[in-house]
C-alpha cells in the first residue's frame, strides 16, 4: 500500500504487504529456528528463532502497528504475555491490581510473583480515590482490565494513567474483551497493552497465544529482552493461524457485537434474569466512561439468574452455544465463571467480587441472531417449567 493512511478495517488486511522474495499474499510460515550467517563476523536480521522469527515478526509488527504502539511481542499464550511482562519488576516492588482481573492473572500474582518478593493489592479501579490511597513509594505498575472480566465493569483508563504518571509507575491494560478495534489504550497513555490473542484476534477456538504491545522505547527493549530471556515465544504456524484470523477481525467483531446488544435486550426483559451486564446498555455502570474512551460495547455480556440450579437448567437446556471456558470465537461461548474463569478464586472473594452462583457469561458468536435468542428464550422457559416439575415429584 501507498503512504495514505487507511483505517483500521483495510490496513488490517494489507499493512504487512506481500512475500517480498515470492510476492506470496499469505504470510509464509518460518520453521527454521537457525539461520545460515553469511558474514563470518555479523549476524543477519535473524540467528535464533527464540530471538526472532520472520513469521513471529509480521504478526509482531501487526500488532504493533494496530495497538498503535512502537514494538510488539508475540507469546505462547496469554498468561506467558502477562507473567513475562511483569519480569520487569523486581523484588521489593509492588503491584496494583483490578479487584477483578482474569483469574490466572489473580493466581500468578498471589501464588507465583508472591514466592520471589513481589507485593500486591488489590483494588476496585473503579474508584479513583480508592487507587489514589493505595498507591506506596514501591509501587510500579498499575494493573489494569476494562471492561472486566466476568462484570464488564468499567475503569476510567486517562485517570488510572494520570495517577500512575505522578506516582511513576508503568500502567498495565489487559485489552482482551476489546481488541485494538475497539480500544486503543496506548493512544490514552497506558504503558503496556496485554492480550490473550486466544480470544478474539485469532477468533476461531484453535489457536492459544499471547500479545504485548508498548509505545514506550525503553519497555520495548526490556520486553524484547525478557520474551528472549524467559523464552515463551509464539511458534511460526500458530503465528501464521493468528494473522490469519486477525484478517478478519473487523467483521467477526460487528456482527457479534451487534448480536451481543440485541441478545442483552433481550436478556433484560426476562423475568429470569436479575441483572444483565452489557457496556452497550446506557444504564450499565461506567457505560458513559466506556463511551469516551472505547468504540463499541464488545461482544461479551454476563447476566445473573437466582441460583446455581437455575444455571443448570439453563446450560443444560440451550442447543447453540458451547458450554465452556473461553470466548471471542466464531462459535458462541456460554461459561459459568464461579466454576471456569474464576475457579483459582476462594469463595469468599470470588461473592465478594459479585461472581456470584448465579452468574453466566456469554461470548457471542456469528451464529444468526434470531436463533440465538430463540435458543436463550427456550432455555429461559425450561427453568420454570423444571420447577413446576420438581414440584409434582416432591407432592
Ligand atoms: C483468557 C484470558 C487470559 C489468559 O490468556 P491465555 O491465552 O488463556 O493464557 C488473560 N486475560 C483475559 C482477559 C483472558 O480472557
């Protein structure tokens, strides 16, 4: 492509252009992990595919560029991004958590990042002034996931980054509910963007990988130097897999985005549900906040029956969507957090944190939106009816 700028929609399918020895439109997939030096005393652009990989650096640089950042690092998966990055810390140092991070985030930093010195709390970053006060001299990076994850609650990214830039802590955003079409935290001053491309980017439930992006120079060094020291690097073909699935990012996220609003619509006017959580609804806590600083509500929702019998009538009940961990895929996803994402958290916490017995989450996916609801609405209906029938058993 020429040097007019395009959007995110077009340059998603031609940023990295052709093969320049083959003019190949798709990626070629790398296998060598050594490279022949010509030179006797230099090393060429790659030696060790560890250190790098052409495959690996396209979708680097993909991302990269999408993230709007100046470098990005491809992992073995999600949780290899998150834990490699937060390699930057060192003992003594203190981190900032949203109460409601991904739950192996949660056990990284409780069971794992705990054992070599390094401090943590937990805060609701909901509530600036509740950050404000937990921020200590040691503490150098703020963590961060908007919307949160099962919750959908919104932080207020330009005012975590204001608090963390007169601290002088790093700011950390896990971006996978949003994609870098959706939000764009560099652009809003956040450090360091995590994804868990097994999500969304690569988008079809068959590939597990791992992106950081920074905008900061000096990061981009100490990242590159980790992802090589620490070694959990994205191999060549679940890097190709991931570019593919990225080409068609942009669509897969507006027809599931649009389902998501309809579906949650839907969900709000059952007598089943207690509460819908969605950042498209206007009366969704932080939805004028997820406005400013995202370009869509996303495809993930969550909503609340009574109790865990209610769940497992539903789950048992629906035909379309996979009842499972996981979600962003071209498939609809329905997951029961208190027993898959969130099972590494204790009770207590877990209730205290609102991901209650009752809690189900739903990726949605490209199926028709009408069958969808369809199939929710008949799921809904079981509940009643299985109770009516318990009853007569119990006369
Ligand atoms: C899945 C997920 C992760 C972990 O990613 P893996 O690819 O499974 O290691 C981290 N953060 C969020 C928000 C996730 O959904």
């Amino acid at each position: 492509m020429g040097k007019k700028t395009y959007s995110r929609q077009t340059s998603l399918l031609h940023s990295h252009g052709y093969d320049a020895h083959t003019g190949a439109v798709s990626t070629p997939v790398y296998h060598a992990t050594t490279f022949h030096q010509s030179n006797f005393d230099q090393f060429g652009a790659y030696d060790y595919s560890r250190s790098g990989n052409p495959t690996r650096e396209t979708l680097e640089e993909t991302i990269a560029e999408l993230e709007g950042g100046v470098r990005g690092f491809a992992f073995s998966s999600g949780m290899a991004a998150i834990s490699t990055s937060f390699l930057i810390l060192s003992k003594g140092d203190h981190v900032l958590i949203s109460e409601e991070v991904y739950g192996g985030t949660y056990r990284l930093i409780t069971e794992v990042l705990n054992r070599f010195g390094i401090q943590y709390s937990f805060v609701d970053m909901r509530d600036l002034h509740e950050v404000a006060r937990s921020i200590r001299p040691n503490t150098k990076v703020i963590y961060i996931e908007t919307p949160s994850n099962p919750l959908l609650n919104i932080t207020d990214i330009e005012g975590i980054v204001k608090l963390a830039k007169a601290n002088d802590c790093y700011t950390f955003l896990d971006n996978t509910f949003m994609t870098p079409l959706l939000q764009r935290p560099l652009s809003l001053g956040i450090d360091v963007v995590l994804h868990s491309a097994t999500k969304f980017l690569a988008g079809h439930s068959d590939v597990l990988a791992g992106l950081a992006v920074t905008g900061n120079e000096l990061l981009a060094e100490k990242l590159a130097f980790l992802q090589n020291s620490f070694g959990a690097v994205l191999g060549p073909q679940d890097s190709w897999l991931l570019l593919r699935g990225l080409k068609t990012l942009h669509v897969r996220l507006k027809q599931s985005s649009e389902s998501a609003y309809k579906i949650s619509r839907f969900l709000e006017t059952r007598e089943e549900v207690e509460e819908v959580y969605y950042p498209g609804l206007s009366y969704h806590k932080g939805h004028e906040i997820h406005v400013r600083q995202a370009e869509g509500p996303g495809a993930v929702l969550s909503f609340r029956l009574k109790s865990e019998v209610e769940v497992r009538r539903l789950s048992k009940a629906v035909k379309i969507p996979v009842f499972a961990v996981s979600l962003g895929a071209v498939e609809s996803i329905l997951s029961y957090p208190a027993k898959m994402s969130h099972a590494s958290m204790p009770q207590p916490e877990r209730e205290r944190r609102g991901i209650t017995d009752g809690l189900l989450r739903l990726s949605v996916g490209l199926e028709d939106t009408n069958e969808l609801i369809e199939d929710l609405k008949q799921g809904l209906n079981s509940i009643k009816i299985e109770s009516i029938h318990d009853k007569i058993i119990h006369l």
